[in-house]
C-alpha cells in the first residue's frame, strides 16, 4: 500500500510539473534567445536604438556612425555588430560582411538577423539550398515581425531564383510560390521598405497568370520609396514603373535619383543605365 502511494504521488507531481510548465519549456528553440533577448537583456544603447533607425530608413552612412559607437561602449552587442555586416552587405562588400556575420553566429547561433543577412549573400552568390537552410533556422529561432518578415521575402526572392533557372515544372513549382511569401512578408511588416520592393517588383515581372499587376507594382513600389526615399533599388525600379507609364518626366526624376545614391546599382544596370 505505501509503495502504491508513493507511486501515485510520485506520478501526481510529474503531471502537475509536465502541465505547468512555463510556455518557452515547450519550445525549446525559443526559450534560450528569448529569454535572454526579452526578458534579461539590457537595455539597448540610445546609439544602437538610433542606428537601427537610420538603417531601417536606408541612411546608413548615419548608421554605420552610431553602431561603431555602439560597439565602443560594448564590443559584444550583437545587434550593433549584424548592423555594421548588414550596411557592408548593402555595399556589397560581401566577404567582410560574412566575417562579422559569421562572428555573430558563432556567439549565438540563434541570432535570427544575422542568418537572414547571410542567407542574401549565399543567395547572391547562388547557392540557393544554403541560403534556403539558413532562412529555415531563422524561422525556427526567436526574431522581431521585421526579420521574420525579411525571411519570408528571402523565401520569396530564393524561389523565384528557382523558377527562372529552372525548366516549366520548376516555374510551376517555384514560381507559384512567390507571391504567398512576399504577401505573409508584407503582412508581418508593412512599413519595411525592402518587403514593399521585392513585392512591387514581383508585380512588375511575374506573368499575368501568377499575379504580375502592373498597378499593384505602382502603389508597392511608390511606398517603397516613400518609406526609404534613399533606397536606390526602389527608385530606380519606380523609375522602370513610370517607363511602362510613358511617363518620362517621372522616370528620368527616379533613375537621377538612384544614379545619385548607387551608381552601380544592379537595377541600372538591367535597365541599361549608363
């Protein structure tokens, strides 16, 4: 009989510990960065909070100033050192991107941001499954609306890659995705300008048949701009907009524009932009 109690209670506190525990018990991919992130962090320096700013708004000259000051008064703030690799990727200067990345990472493998920002670099340089898994991992990690947002338009961005290089069942596959994960982009984070670009220029590109509307790739791309008015992409693809409007006025204003902010922008050059 006592052994029969003290089976019965023995079990009775291992239900009542299995159903009380706390909710980042249940998620234990969550639970270390989000505690550590949320609850136990200090509080961020007025120099990261105003970098981030800036770099949300595409002035990352400014930026780049107040994570290095950041970083001077804590060379282990994570948030300023991905900002300094995220400016450098914006650069493109890759390589010097990926190292701090990587140094990123190696101190928490869960930092969500920077496996985003690692993810467009494998992205560019092709290596499209790479780029594929490190979005996965930021997925499955704790991030803000924004870099969860981030991830999906990289999911959007490494499929459309796909349908392109790929043969008709890959466009099938690939290319009907597209627009689902620039949508759940812009659903999370609407004032991001990179999300309303990617999606203004799947709407400018994509076929009829899976979504291209070149009135939706207007007001996308417009408020691509209006968010970030010094993001060279958005102008010069507003500036592509304005072109299929026959509205040269507009178009050469937008190309001067972001020949101004980037000459060597990508977007230039497809457009053959001297």
């Amino acid at each position: 009989m006592r052994r029969l109690i003290f089976f019965i209670i023995i079990v009775g506190i291992g239900l009542y510990l299995y159903t009380s525990r706390a909710y980042w018990f249940l998620r234990p991919q969550v639970s270390a960065m989000r505690l550590d992130r949320v609850s136990f962090k200090e509080n961020p320096s007025k120099a990261l909070v105003e970098g981030l700013r800036l770099l949300k708004e595409r002035q990352d000259i400014e930026a780049w100033e107040n994570f290095e000051k950041a970083i001077r008064a804590n060379p282990e703030d994570l948030d300023a050192l991905w900002g300094k690799a995220e400016v450098l990727r914006r650069k493109r200067r890759y390589e010097e991107s990926r190292k701090i990345l990587e140094g990123v990472i190696s101190k928490n493998p869960q930092y969500a941001p920077a496996l985003v920002t690692l993810s467009y670099i494998e992205y560019k340089e092709d290596k499209l499954d790479k780029a594929q898994e490190l979005i996965s991992a930021a997925l499955s990690y704790y991030g803000d609306k924004d870099t969860e947002a981030l991830a999906y338009m990289m999911l959007g961005t490494i499929n459309a890659r796909r349908a392109e290089k790929g043969d008709i069942l890959a466009k099938i596959r690939y290319g009907t995705q597209v627009g689902c994960y620039l949508l759940k982009a812009k659903e999370l984070a609407p004032k991001l300008s990179e999300v309303r670009l990617a999606l203004g220029t799947f709407y400018l590109k994509a076929p009829k048949i899976i979504g291209g509307n070149p009135d939706k790739a207007f007001l996308e791309l417009n408020a691509a701009v209006t968010l970030a008015p010094n993001f060279a992409t958005a102008n010069a693809r507003l500036a592509e907009c304005y072109k299929k409007k026959f509205d040269l006025e507009r178009y050469n204003l937008y190309i001067e524009a972001a020949q101004s902010l980037d000459p060597d922008n990508e977007v230039l050059k497809e457009l053959n932009v001297q």
